[in-house]
C-alpha cells in the first residue's frame, strides 16, 4: 500500500485531485468526553463560563472551517455544512459529540469532520477544567463517510 501523501521520493507533499470529478461528499465522527456525574451537571446547568455545550458547538463548526489551517497537507474546502451534536450521557458521564459535514468537491471532508469533533470536546475540557482537571476525551474516530472514488466507507 501507498500512501498517498508522499511521492516517490519520500517527500511530502499535497495530493493533486485536479482530475477528481467533483461530488457530494458527506462525513461523520465522534468523540466523548469522560467527567464526573459533578461536572456533567455544570455543564448542563450552565458553568461559571457560561453554555458549554452552546460554545463548544460553534467551537467544533469553527474548528470544521479551519482545518486546513491546522493539518498541513489537507486542501481548503467549500463546506456546505457542519452539524455538531453534543449530548450528555450520564452512563459515561459525559457528553458525546458528534459532526457531520458535507461539502460538493474533488476531495472527502474526513479530516474536517474529526477536527470539528476534536476542537468541540477540547472546547469541553477547557470550560469546565476549573471543576475537574481529570476530565478525558476519548474515542475520537470516523464513523462513515460517502461520495468520492473510493465509495462509502462506516466503521
């Protein structure tokens, strides 16, 4: 297997999807955070910071939108949407998130997707750090993702 974000050199470099078709393309991911039953109800009940769940939303949109500020080789998007939904789950405890973004493009918004999840659940721990400095995230992954020449793909 190759991979494709180095050429046969070794080097890396950004991958050329100039010849790609472009198509609706579509992305979804998850992440949890872990906290104390004590901080899940600050967090639904408004902490000291204010609606965590609220900023941590626009957090992971925002995140979405600058991924390719942050990981070096993926290429700026069109994205035509970012839907993040952060859930409290008092069996973890903590708050499950999920983003799903869609785009119409050449390449897939997998990337966009994991980072909208990763940047809401650090907005998460950075709200409510002062309650609890042990709070953990955990399972950050892709769940599925559609369009593109390699097809559907879901864990």
């Amino acid at each position: 297997m190759t991979l494709t974000h180095f050429d046969q050199s070794g080097q890396a470099h950004m991958v050329d999807v100039s010849g790609k078709a472009s198509t609706a393309r579509e992305a979804v991911a998850e992440g949890f955070v872990i906290m104390s039953s004590e901080t899940l109800a600050l967090a639904q009940g408004g902490a000291a910071k204010g609606d965590v769940l609220g900023v941590a939303r626009l957090a992971g949109i925002m995140g979405a939108k600058r991924t390719a500020d942050l990981i070096p080789l993926c290429h700026p998007l069109p994205i035509t949407k970012v839907a993040l939904d952060l859930t409290p789950d008092p069996d973890l405890p903590g708050i499950r998130v999920q983003a799903t973004v869609r785009t119409s493009g050449q390449t897939g918004v997998e990337m966009e997707a994991l980072t909208a999840v990763s940047t809401a659940c650090l907005t998460v721990y950075d709200m409510l750090k002062a309650a609890e400095k042990g709070i953990q995230i955990n399972g950050i992954r892709l769940l599925r993702k559609t369009g593109g020449k390699s097809g559907d793909w879901q864990a």
